[in-house]
C-alpha cells in the first residue's frame, strides 16, 4: 500500500470513526473480531470463484466482490493498527523486508520516509 495511499485511508477512518463512535466505545476485542469477520468473507468469496474454476455446483462470486472484501480486509487492519497507535506503514514494510531477508529475496520496500533503511 503507498504511503500517500494510507496516509488518505487512514485520515478517513479517523473521520468517519469520530462520527461511527463519537464516544470511542469500540474496543480492541470488537475490531480483531470485525477483522475476523471480514477476512472469513473474503475467503467464502474465493471459495465461490475457486468453485467456478474446478467446475463444480454451487453459487458463484466474482472479482469485484473479492475486491470489495479484500478492501474490508485492509479497512479493518488500518483501524486496529489506529487503535493501538500502530504505523502500519512502517510495520509493513518492515515485516516485508524482514520476510525477504528470512528466505534470501532481494526484494524489499522503501520505509516510510523520514525513516532510515534498515
């Protein structure tokens, strides 16, 4: 996710969770729980398509409804990440980076700036 990208996402959340929760009532159980949920449907989305794909009956899903679970995937990552004051640009990159390291990949993404490579 580019940062710029992240930086609007995350000013949005920040807004609408003002007018979702003005009393700031959600907690870290309801959003991990929410996550939960939306990472479960994402995955009933691929099995719809997967289904498709080896032929066999039953209902159908398409891209754009996996792209729209996928997109509440990332949502709700950005706001437990909000919650708990965490710079999910950082950790991702820098997760990325340590994976890359771990299995002898020379890809990797540029931190954040302001951030020294590491």
């Amino acid at each position: 996710m580019a940062e710029t990208t992240h930086t609007t996402l995350r000013a949005a959340n920040i807004a609408r969770q003002a007018e979702w929760d003005s009393a700031n009532a959600i907690s870290l159980t309801y959003r991990a729980t929410e996550l939960a949920g939306e990472v479960g449907e994402a995955c009933n989305i691929i099995k719809k398509i997967e289904r498709e794909r080896l032929g066999i009956r039953g209902s159908r899903a398409t891209l754009e409804q996996l792209a729209e679970e996928l997109a509440d995937v990332i949502i709700c990552a950005d706001l437990i990440a909000m919650h708990e004051g965490i710079d999910l640009v950082a950790a991702v990159a820098a997760k990325f980076n340590a994976t890359s390291e771990k299995v002898g990949l020379a890809t990797r993404l540029a931190p954040p700036e302001g951030e020294a490579n590491g």
